[in-house]
C-alpha cells in the first residue's frame, strides 16, 4: 500500500521530480556488497537483547522526532555529546540505567509529570516540542496497560513473525504511529515511525529472536527529513524553483502540505527504485 501511495503521488508531483538517469547512475557506483544494516550496539543504546530492548525501541520510536531549534538541542551522556535521534536514546537510557526509573512500564508512563519528563529530557536547553512528546506518552501509557499487560514487547509477540502485521497493529494500537497524508483528495500512507521502529527491532535482533519477521522485505524505506536531503544531494532527487529556494532558505514547509508529501513520497518511491536496481546485482 505505501509503495502504491509513493508511486501514485510521484506521478503527479509539481515540485518535485524524480532523475531516474541520475538514480541509475548512483546505483553503479554503489558495491551492494558493502552495505550492511545497524545493529544498534552503540553507547546510547542499553546493551540488552532481550525483550527490554524491543521495550525500548518501541518508546524511543514513539517520541522520535522533530529535534529542530535554535540552538540545537544537546544531550551530554557519559562524557559524550549527542543530539538528534541519538540524544533521545541518550536520555532514555540515561533515566533506565543511571537513574533506574521504569520507563518500560505503561503505568509508569500514565503518570510522568511535566517536570518529571523535563527532567528525563534535560540538556542544553529544553527539546522541541517536549508536551506533544509527554501527550504521546499519556496516551500509550493506559493502551498498554489495558491491552498489553503494560509493556511494549507483548505487541511484538501478538504480530506473530509479521513485519506488516506489527505496523498494522502499531498505527491501529496508537493513534501517534498513523502517519498519513491526503493529496488530491486520496489517503496516502507513509507509516514512518511504525516501520522504523520494525526495522530497528529486526536489526537489534539481526533477525532473529525477536527480531524474527517473515515477511521483513515488505516493508519500504522510512520517509524522514535525512533521506531527501541525501537523495537531492545526489541528484536523485530535483525540485523546482519555488520549493528549491524554500527549502534553501530553511523555510519551514507545513506538515501534509503538497511539497511535503511530494518529498516524502519521491523519497520512498525513488528508494524502491534503487532497491531494484541494486537487487539485479545482488539479488542474495
């Protein structure tokens, strides 16, 4: 469905144009061969593997996004300094380890105070768009507490192997994870968060235990603000005029207004397309 979505709206994109010649091009001069997964055995990430870890990704995921701002958020842990996706997971382990708070636990979530989350986020200044985070926080707390025994993994286990079928029950589950988009009238679904936390569970696991997914190949590159920037550096991506000076100028597009989504649709549709054309060199 989400291929199907990227490849309706690429087709009738305004601002945003897909260089199927250049896409090619880049494509030669990867080494498939050479291109391996995360495993995720870095700092910020506790070094479990076992059902804590799936916990973990699954809250990181949940409030993993938008780091934005002026300055920059920063997070120092353990001497190191991390901002980003990576300050998140800094402070997520930084309040499981050090601290030893319950973070895992659904009811422990219900009931985190804005201080008190504050203070699990706490760096060089405060994070972007700290009360929606705790909002999200507040709502899947009491879902699994109610409906999964108050603990991530136990959605994991109900997915049954199924990379598709844990998405589905993630965007259905928590409301926050429903990532969609209408563009000319039509639904179009990206599920961005949802997969990435998928994929980062399979890559924790390297597919095994569980990471264990039959069905893993179905899922699509996750549409994020780093992939188009990447792609467009390359050439893959090209944008007309009007939005190259938007986004040159840093000026914010709004989110599901049409250049966005046609950048994140290009971005999953053009990854496909380079999916396939590295799969006829390496198709183990």
């Amino acid at each position: 469905m989400i291929l199907d979505d990227a490849k309706w709206v690429a087709e009738r994109s305004r601002h945003v144009r897909i260089d199927v010649e250049r896409l090619e091009s880049v494509c030669k001069e990867l080494d498939p061969s050479r291109l391996r997964l995360p495993d995720w055995r870095v700092p910020v990430v506790p070094k479990w593997r076992d059902e804590r870890l799936v916990d973990f990704i699954l809250l990181f995921n949940s409030i993993n996004f938008c780091y934005w701002g002026e300055p920059k958020w920063t997070v120092t842990f353990r001497g190191e300094s991390y901002d980003g996706a990576f300050g998140m997971m800094a402070c997520l382990t930084r309040a499981l380890e050090d601290e030893a708070l319950p973070l895992l636990d659904g009811g422990f979530l219900v009931g985190l105070t804005p201080e008190f989350f504050a203070h699990i986020v706490r760096g060089n200044v405060a994070i972007p768009l700290e009360e929606d985070r705790l909002d999200i926080l507040h709502e899947v707390g009491p879902v699994l507490v109610s409906e999964f025994g108050g603990r991530w993994h136990e959605v994991v286990r109900r997915a049954g192997n199924s990379a598709v079928r844990l998405v589905e029950n993630l965007v259905t589950q928590f409301p926050r994870f429903d990532d969609q988009a209408t563009f000319e009238g039509r639904r179009v679904a990206f599920y961005k968060r949802a997969q990435l936390a998928v994929g980062m569970i399979y890559q924790a696991f390297g597919g095994r235990g569980w990471g264990t997914f039959d069905d893993f190949g179905q899922l699509t590159v996750y549409a994020d603000y780093k992939l188009p920037q990447m792609l467009r550096k390359l050439g893959i991506l090209v944008y007309d005029e009007g939005l190259a000076a938007q986004v040159d100028n840093l000026t914010l597009l709004e989110a599901g207004s049409r250049p966005e989504v046609e950048i994140r649709a290009a971005t999953v549709w053009a990854a496909e397309l380079m999916r396939r054309a590295l799969v006829r060199r390496a198709p183990a």
